[in-house]
C-alpha cells in the first residue's frame, strides 16, 4: 500500500510553523531529510518541492506538547530523533478551545495515517455527509447530493446563478422551519471565517436577496463572533444539526482553507472522524477533486484579451529562440500585475492571451480589469525600449488590448493532468474581436463595461473617441462611444470580420488617474 507524502507547503499550512523551524527540526534528526519531487501543483516557480512522511504532522504536534511540558530542544530532539512518535501523547489537550470561548475547537488535529475500508483512500465522491465549497464572496461553488437535500434545501441541486448560491441565505431558509438547536452556531462557525474578510455592512450586501429576518440574524450572530483566518490553519467545531425536541445529532464540521476557496464538510461524531481528516489532509488532492467535479455556473465577470501587434511578421524575422524568449518575457512581465488585479487565466492562444476577472470582495471586477490593462500597457514600453536598445531594429512592440463585461458559465476543460478554465459566450467573443480591432498599444473599452464602474472609478478614467478632422488632423471626443461601424468601413474586404460586432458601442482608453 502506498504511503501518504505530505509536502512541505502541507506542512508548515497544517502545522503552522515557519519554514526555518522546519529546517531547523530536520537539522535536529526530529524530521528526516524531504524526498525532493516535481511539484504536483505545477508551480512553475518552483518547480520542485520536498515530501515529508505523513508521520511528520504527529511529530511537530509531539514537540509542541513537549515543550508544553517544559522540554527544551536538545531534550526534544533526542526523545522524537528516528521518527518516533510518543502514543501516549496523542489525546492530550484534547478539549483546548481557542480565542472564540468555546465555539471553535482548536485548528483540527490532522491525522494522515491510513484510514478506510480495507484500507481504502476516502474520495470526494465517497463523501456522504454533507459537503461544499464556498469562494471568496461565501457562495457555493460545489455541493454533493447529501449537502442539497440535508442542508440547502436544493434537492435539484445549486442554482445555475453564482449569485443565487448565498451561504448564508441558503442555510437560513433551509433550515427556517423547524430550526436545529445548533443553527445559530453553524451560523456563527461561517461568520468566525467571513469576519476576516468583511466588515458587517459589506458582508450584508453580498447579496442583495437577503430578507429583513435573515439580516437581523446575520447582524446579530457576527457581532458574537472573533474572526479566523487561513493562517490558523484548518477549523472545526461540533454542531447540532438534529431535530427541535429530539434526540442531538451531532456533527463535526470541518473548514479547510485553499487559495481557491473553503470547503467545508460535514462528519456524524458517531462516525468514523479519521478518513474524513485523512482525506482533508491531502489538500492538493482535495483541491484538484474540487476543482474537476465543479459543474459549471454563471457569472457576471469582464474580460482581457490581448495580442501583440505584427506577431507572424515578428516571428518571421526573429530565430526561434529569440522568437520564444521575447514571448517569454512579454507573458512573464505581466504576471505580478495579473495577480494583483485578481485576474484568473484563461486559454492561451499563441502569442495572445485570455484572463478573466470575477466579482471581489473589495474591488469591483470590471476596474480590475481596466487598471490591470493600463499597468500592462506601460510594462510593454518598457519591454520594446529592452528590445529596441537588444536588436536596433525598426519594430515596435505592442500590445492591443479588448475588454468586455457580461453574464456567462465559467467552467473547467479537463484531462487526467490538466485543468484549464475557460468561459463560453458572448463576452469573450467580442473582447476578442476588439482585441483585434485595437492597434498601436490601443485599450478598447466596451459601453457595457464602463456602465458596471461606480462615479468614482469613471472619473479616474479617461477615455474618447478619436474622431478624423480637416487634412490630417484629429479631433479627440472625450468621455464619448462610437459603434463600430462608424470607426472603420466594414465594406472593406479587411473588416468584414467585424461584422458581428458593428453596432457595438465602444471607447478608447487613454490613461487613469492614480
């Protein structure tokens, strides 16, 4: 039977220790030395990472408890050096609370070892009790059957709408009628986690459809509640999720953090806990189960497409290798601002690329994307000065830019070692179409979009069309659309690719006020 590696993210996640302290129990002999491996995240940053026995998890929490009894290192070292792990050890503390007087238990143990039927890996699929996922704005992004009928009250499943799939309002109408004795405190659980993120007037206006009763009990329930965030590592309290005036059904309920969002699940204390956490403890294969069982939904979200102008004359010029390090350096360049702007990526086509920017907790998704282009247009200048100054040729280095906003389903194209979002409709069709449009380092800006800003962010915008004057003049018109057709001659055999987006209102983006 194979065993469990845990690696070194996992660890110092579950645990919370920090990398030196890592190093340091390994250079002590309380660890052993990681089996270096690919990373099976494929982060391309860093390619390689360190596997641990999933031993490892009991060991950090015996020298916790060791020095808890007033061990010092040197004496640890030598009590857990080989990888001894000390049984008796194991149930102490077992009742810790933590700063929430009693409502949150400690972050839960992680027992990695093997656990199952016959020896049997627990599955997402094999899951029974209820569990889902909720993203950054607590809506459900996958739920199980067990989850739709016990606790949403959904027994055709979620709503094709992200925004119908409120956590909170779907927990409170479910269970309105015939409340369980623990319904305030699996409110409360949710709230503990949502607190970090959000203010109380932020987080009422998640969602829109919320009645006056469910306000009241969101508003009341999160002034009793101190916030936990993904640095205090997985959480877990027991609920009583049985019947008014009937025997407790009670239930462990476990959160556990990822990038992509918290899953929470759902495990009777009569039950076997262990599989449950076995499974839990395996988070890049939690997450990469999420991930390929989540069914597509939608979404309102805006989205970048952009091209490097002349890329086929360019590529003709230069050799491969220069070709593939120009492109490189381009796509590489962008990143930071990518990720600072909450872009997700979509599917890269040549030297073009697709990102996607969905609704944010404190930011509004469609100003993402216009600041994200404004940033990546002025990393470009620098990028074609580099390759100005590197090969003294004539061309210029541009990139064009078309972003749009809509409703669509966002969902996943899958392999057995690869995930690749994407979005089908409409939106990305037309940013697509006035990527191409765009020329000379343009930002083109649909009506639709700029309609989604707030006063503010318009006003930080400057944006116009140009329109031809006398000889070769022009005349800029600022805080104006035109619809396609009357910026180009769709007669010409060149633009009748355009056709299809004519009569679409658009502006140009010229600069942004910081």
């Amino acid at each position: 039977m194979e065993a469990i590696m845990l690696s070194s993210r996992d660890i110092l996640h579950q645990t919370g220790i920090s990398r030196a302290t890592l190093n340091n129990y390994i250079a002590l002999g309380i660890l052993p030395r990681p089996v270096m491996r690919p990373d099976e995240l494929g982060d391309r940053a860093q390619p390689r990472m360190g596997y641990f026995p999933d031993t490892a998890i009991d060991l950090v929490e015996n020298v916790r408890r060791l020095k808890r009894s007033g061990k010092n290192m040197k004496q640890i070292s030598k009590i857990l050096a080989n990888g001894v792990i000390l049984p008796n050890l194991q149930e102490e503390n077992i009742n810790e609370k933590n700063d929430m007087g009693g409502l949150l238990e400690r972050p839960l143990d992680t027992c990695t070892r093997e656990a199952g039927i016959n020896g049997l890996r627990l599955t997402l699929d094999q899951i029974d009790s209820p569990a889902y996922m909720v993203n950054s704005r607590f809506q459900i992004e996958w739920s199980n059957s067990a989850a739709d009928a016990q606790l949403l009250g959904l027994p055709a499943g979620l709503p094709p709408e992200i925004g119908e799939r409120n956590v909170f309002r779907l927990l409170l109408q479910a269970l309105s009628e015939g409340a369980p004795p623990g319904l305030d405190d699996l409110i409360r659980f949710h709230l503990a986690i949502a607190k970090n993120r959000f203010s109380k007037s932020a987080l009422l206006t998640l969602d829109p459809n919320l009645g006056d009763s469910d306000v009241g009990a969101i508003s009341r329930l999160y002034d009793e509640v101190e916030p936990v965030t993904a640095r205090d590592g997985p959480q877990g309290s027991d609920i009583d999720l049985g019947k008014q005036n009937e025997a407790p059904a009670m239930h462990r309920v476990h959160a556990t953090f990822f990038r992509e969002g918290i899953f929470f699940a759902y495990a009777p204390l009569t039950g076997e806990q262990n599989t449950l956490r076995d499974f839990l403890a395996r988070r890049d294969i939690v997450i990469r189960e999420l991930l390929k069982n989540r069914k597509p939904y939608l979404t309102n979200l805006s989205v970048l497409v952009a091209d490097l102008q002349d890329s086929m004359k360019i590529c003709a010029e230069l050799p491969p290798e220069e070709y593939f390090d120009l492109i490189n350096r381009v796509w590489g360049a962008m990143e930071p601002a990518l990720r600072k702007y909450s872009a997700t990526r979509g599917k890269h086509v040549g030297d073009g690329i697709v990102y996607y920017f969905f609704p944010q907790p404190d930011s509004n998704a469609s100003f993402n994307a216009i600041q994200c282009a404004h940033e990546m247009s002025r990393i470009m200048t620098e990028i074609n000065q580099e390759w100005l100054t590197r090969k003294r040729w004539t061309n210029r280095l541009t990139l064009n830019f078309g972003l749009d906003e809509g409703q669509e389903w966002f969902g996943t194209y899958q392999t057995p070692t690869h995930i690749e979002f994407t979005v089908l409709g409409d939106t990305i069709n037309r940013a697509a179409r006035i990527s191409d449009f765009a020329r000379d380092g343009a930002i083109w800006v649909t009506k639709n979009l700029m309609g989604t800003l707030t006063s503010d962010e318009r006003s930080n915008v400057h944006y116009g069309i140009r329109h031809a004057g006398t000889d070769t003049d022009e005349i800029l018109v600022t805080d104006t659309y035109a619809r396609i057709n009357n910026l180009i001659d769709l007669e010409n055999p060149r633009f009748y690719k355009f056709q299809d987006i004519a009569v679409l209102p658009v502006t140009e983006l010229f600069n942004l006020d910081k």
